[in-house]
C-alpha cells in the first residue's frame, strides 16, 4: 500500500513540467505554483504536523516539531527539472507513465523522487504516532538546475537570520553504485563529504569587423580558438585531495594483492595512484580543477568577419584551489579578453566521517543495503547542499538507490525512470534514518 501510493504521487509529481532555467523570467512558475498546491493535496498529514515557510515563493522550508527544539536536523532535496526534448525519448518525459515497474519521466531520478521519498516516508512515521527527538527541518529548492540562487540559497539566508544551526544537512549526491567502477564485488555506496565549485564565466574577445575578404592575422573567432586551445592542452596539475585520500582507503580493504597496499597508503604512493586516476574519465575530474567550454557566439555570416566573439567556460574548482588562483591561472596564458562571470562557487568544505551523522548513514545503509560498503567520496557536480554550510556542521550527499551506469546516462538525459525497487528503498532508508535520529 505505502509503494502504491508512492509510485502514483511520484507519476503525478512528474507531470509537473518544473523545469527550472538560466534566466528565471523564462521560467513557467505557473507550473511550479501546481507543483506546491499538488504536494498539500497529496500529503494533508505532512501539511498538518509541520509548519511551512515559503522563501521567494517557490523554495519550500518545513519543520516538524520534535520533543526537543536543540540539535535539529536538516534533509532536503529539489523539484525542478531540467529540459527534455520529447522527440529524443521513447516515451513523454512529462507524462508520468508506469510501465514495468518502473516510474517514467524527467525528474524520476533527479530529484523528485528523493523529495516523495522524504514525503512519504515522514507521512507514514506520522501515521504511526512517531514523534522525532529533534526538530526535524524540509528544504526543497526550485532552481537547483540553475545554481540554487533563488531557493536553497536563499533558504539558507533565511534560517541564519533565525539563528538557526544544523547537526547536518542530507542532500541528493552518492548512490549506491556498482563496484565495478572501483574494481571490487561489493556494491559501494559512495557519500559526498565535499564538492568541488561550480563556476561559469564568459569569456569575450574583440576583433577588426568588416569583410572577410581582407581579413586580419587574427580574427575575434581566431583569438577565441587560440584561448580555448591553450587552456585544453595546458590543464591544472593534479592533486590527491584528503577527500580523495580518505575514498581510496575505504576501497582498500577490499582489493588484493599490490593493489591493496598501493590504496592503504594513498599519500606514499600518490605519484603512480593520480597516474593511474587521470587515465580514467570517471576519477580524473577528481584530482584537479577542470575547465570546460560549453558554449560559443560569433558571427553572423559567412563573409563578415565579426567584431566580437564568446564563449562559456564551465569551472569546477577543486578543494585546495581559489576563483582567485584559476583566474590568475587563465589570465598566464596571456589572451586578451573580457570575463563576465555567470555564477560563482569556491569549493565547499569537507565534512568528517567521525560524526553521529556518518554514523548513522552507514548503519542505514548496512540495514537496507547490506550487500553494499560506504565510501567517502568528492562530488564532481553541483547540489543545493553547498549553500547550507553557513547553517550545518556538517554536509553530507547521497542519494538512498541502486544507480546503475544506465541510470546515471539518463540523468540530465533522455529516458530517465526509477524502479519501484528503488522507490522502495528510497521510502525505507529515509524512515529508518528519521526514526533514529
């Protein structure tokens, strides 16, 4: 009965088209607007024993009161989706469809599921008298695609103001993976301690306009490219981060042989480790701060030459590096250009696996995972949880399901579902995680 009615909020939740862009004015909060009305309809218990705060309208902060108001706790998750071009998928990513045991549609993965998950498995404690020792805050953002400016940030401005602190934040993040990916049989449930910054600059070079057919030595698109092409072959030295070091030797008692003692001991050994992880495109972006151009502009013809040209540079900044030292480190190449920054994120702090919070993760994990491990890990991407470290003690991300290679190409994607068996997990994790804190 409790999965019947998850999977079919989950369906419903999916066919609310949230999706969240860079620009909020482009933005259809008519739909987000559903979406919250949806969730008091769906959830009445969960409405009627918390207290609900709306920050810029959209961004949603609950708290359920617990015996005690000291030492609360905070899960959050988000409900904005990015796009989905229907004709690249198999079905309709807003439609909702169940087939196979599964639930079909952008945002199944990431992250409407976690927040049902939350929902449903607060409901049910609910419905059995369960009273938490601990306030026990929600926050669900509404433009975690875009940054997380406008709601969880702002969540967070909000409850600093109301001299609120966290013991921890749990966010979306790590899954729990197969460990083929670290070379073991076990599962691994890999938990974000930290993330790398997210960052995004424009870059704008100028150039002589007029006719192509009497061209400069360089043009705008040429001064461009030559930019472009020295900081791709020229990429920032690696670094074996305690983050990293601390993931490594939590896979080590599980290898043999050479390669065991090589994990156990990841600092003695970290020339020929970060030799091997830059050859891998999964554990590369790990060990040092990536740079990636996603978009170009210039030109308007085929024989203008145009006066300006631009491109966006997407920054992950690693732990041990600064916005500060990566721009010192672009401007060394020696381009002339104009920077405009579209978003800005140092790397966030990293959290200890020597807390209450790191504690009970595993043991969650242990309990509905068993044929799974917990390894600390360094989160390549981008979560709301960043924007709470001016409020929590510690950070922690990771997300209560199997996630398999195909699943994680579907996410930002085409075709993303979850299973039922997921959805189950997800329902039984967060239960047993609320109810012992």
């Amino acid at each position: 009965m409790e999965l019947d009615r998850a999977v079919k909020h989950l369906s419903q939740a999916i066919q609310f088209a949230t999706v969240s862009k860079e620009q909020p004015a482009d933005m259809n909060f008519d739909v987000f607007e559903e979406f919250i009305a949806f969730l008091e309809s769906a959830f009445p218990v969960f409405h009627e024993k918390t207290t609900r705060t709306l920050i810029n309208d959209y961004a949603l902060l609950y708290r359920w009161p617990g015996k005690e108001d000291s030492s609360p706790a905070l899960l959050t998750a988000h409900y904005d989706v990015v796009e989905a071009n229907e004709k690249d998928w198999s079905f309709p990513p807003f439609a909702g469809l169940i087939e196979d045991d599964r639930v079909l549609g952008r945002g199944a993965i990431d992250d409407k599921a976690s927040l049902i998950g939350l929902l449903e498995a607060s409901t049910s404690l609910m419905d059995s008298g369960f009273i938490p020792r601990h306030d026990i805050y929600f926050a669900f953002g509404f433009d975690e695609e875009q940054g997380g400016q406008l709601g969880a940030k702002a969540i967070a401005l909000h409850l600093k103001e109301q001299n609120i602190r966290f013991r921890f934040v749990l966010d979306e993040g790590g899954a729990v993976a197969n460990g083929k990916m670290m070379g073991v049989t076990p599962r691994i449930a890999v938990i974000g301690l930290a993330e790398k910054g997210n960052t995004s600059y424009r870059f704008t070079f100028k150039g002589k306009g007029g006719h192509s057919a009497s061209p400069p030595a360089s043009t705008a698109i040429g001064k461009m490219a030559a930019f472009i092409r020295d900081v791709e072959t020229h990429p920032r030295k690696p670094l074996l981060t305690d983050t990293v070091v601390s993931m490594l030797q939590a896979v080590a008692p599980y290898k043999t042989g050479i390669e065991g003692i090589l994990l156990s001991k990841p600092k003695r050994f970290a020339r020929l480790i970060t030799r091997i992880m830059t050859k891998n495109s999964q554990t590369a972006p790990m060990l040092r701060t990536t740079v990636a151009f996603t978009m170009a502009d210039g030109g308007s013809g085929h024989n203008i030459l145009p006066p300006t040209a631009s491109c966006v540079a997407n920054i992950r900044v690693l732990q041990g590096d600064t916005l500060e030292e990566i721009r010192s480190w672009l401007e060394s190449f020696g381009h002339t250009y104009e920077i405009t920054p579209i978003l800005e994120n140092e790397a966030t702090s990293v959290s200890s696996t020597d807390s209450e919070a790191w504690t009970l993760l595993n043991a969650c994990i242990a309990e509905v995972f068993p044929d799974a491990f917990a390894v600390p890990y360094l989160m390549t991407g981008g979560t709301d949880c960043r924007h709470y470290e001016r409020v929590v003690d510690n950070s922690y991300r990771f997300s209560p399901y199997r996630l398999d290679p195909e699943d994680l190409a579907a996410v930002h994607g085409i075709d993303e579902a979850i299973s039922f068996e997921n959805l189950k997990n997800m329902i039984q994790f967060y239960k047993s995680f609320i109810q012992e804190l």
